[in-house]
C-alpha cells in the first residue's frame, strides 16, 4: 500500500521530516529528498519508513474482516466470562446470516407486493376483479420468497451461504440468470 513514518503515509514525490540521532545520543529533524522513492528498501526502513501492506479485501456482508467470517446460525451472546448476556431476563440473540437474509427476503417480497396491493384493497372494498396477470404476479413473489427462504435455511456451512450470492454461468463464464438469493420474478 504505502510508506509510513510514525503512522503517518509519506507521499511519493514529496519531500517528509524524520528524525535521526548523531553518535552523542542527539535526536534532530532531517529533511529528506523528495526522490526519497528511489531508494533501496533497507535504506527506506534504516530513515524509520515502514511498509503497510493494502488491507486483504473481503465482503463485509459475510465476514467481519478478512479473517472472520460472520455465523449462519443465531448464537447466544455471551459476557467476557461466558455467561449467558441477558436483557430484562432475556438472552440476547446475536442473528445470524440466515436470519438476516430471511428477514431481507421477507422486506423484498413485501416491496415487490405493496405496488399490486390497491388491487387486493379494491377487490376487498368493491368485488372489483383482480387481473390474472396482478394474481399470477402476486403469487410468483411469494413462491420465489418461499424457495429463497428454503435455500437460505438448507445452507449448513459458510461457503454453502455465499454461494446463494453467485449467478449460474455457463460454460464461458457469462450468467445465465440470477443469483438464488435474488432470484425474484420479473415486473412487467
């Protein structure tokens, strides 16, 4: 990623104060070239540059950091001790990726619903007839609800849950079609 001097990036063509003690033991500033990039490695880091690599890249949907992926499954919270963590008597419920995305599911069917609703208030209120086509659609969300919810609660591991994310492809490589977890009908 960069150079560093005392936490602070250093910028290619910019000349940067450092510090430098003689053979007394006396620190004082030194001012170094803005050609500083065109050093050797060692002479970088014997002037007190320290290299910071880019951050490993992860998708924050599913992992906490590159490292830690984020559970599936609820998990009880727990105190440092490891004692249950309660509120007002009740444990606390750390949700998973699966609730998470059940719930998400459950918000999206519902968007894609409340556009044909004022068919179902009329019907209701009038006997005024829903079109097939309102009908048809209707039921298509619900059915794509019901089969993404069935494959997020299939998945047993981590890697079975993000794969819910990843379009078919053929075998060129090119999609064809959605992702499971977005595999809604489509609005005419």
């Amino acid at each position: 990623m960069a150079w560093k001097y005392n936490n602070t990036y250093i910028r290619a063509g910019r000349s940067w104060v450092g510090t430098a003690t003689d053979e007394e033991g006396n620190t004082f500033n030194v001012t170094h070239p803005r050609n500083w990039m065109i050093w050797s490695d060692e002479d970088k880091v014997a002037a007190g540059l320290v290299w910071e690599d880019d951050p490993v890249a992860y998708d924050d949907r599913f992992w906490w950091d590159a490292n830690t992926p984020k559970a599936i499954d609820d998990v009880n919270a727990v105190d440092e001790n490891g004692d249950p963590l309660l509120e007002n008597g009740v444990q606390v419920v750390i949700k998973g990726l699966k609730s998470q995305w059940i719930q998400q599911t459950k918000t999206t069917a519902g968007s894609l619903l409340v556009s044909t609703d004022w068919y179902i208030t009329r019907h209701a209120e009038l006997g005024t007839a829903i079109p097939d086509e309102v009908t048809t659609y209707r039921a298509a969300v619900r059915s794509a609800a019901d089969t993404i919810e069935a494959a997020i609660e299939a998945t047993t591991t981590h890697e079975e849950f993000v794969s819910l994310f990843d379009a078919p492809v053929d075998s060129d490589g090119n999609p064809t079609g959605n992702p499971p977890i977005y595999n809604w009908p489509e609005t005419d």
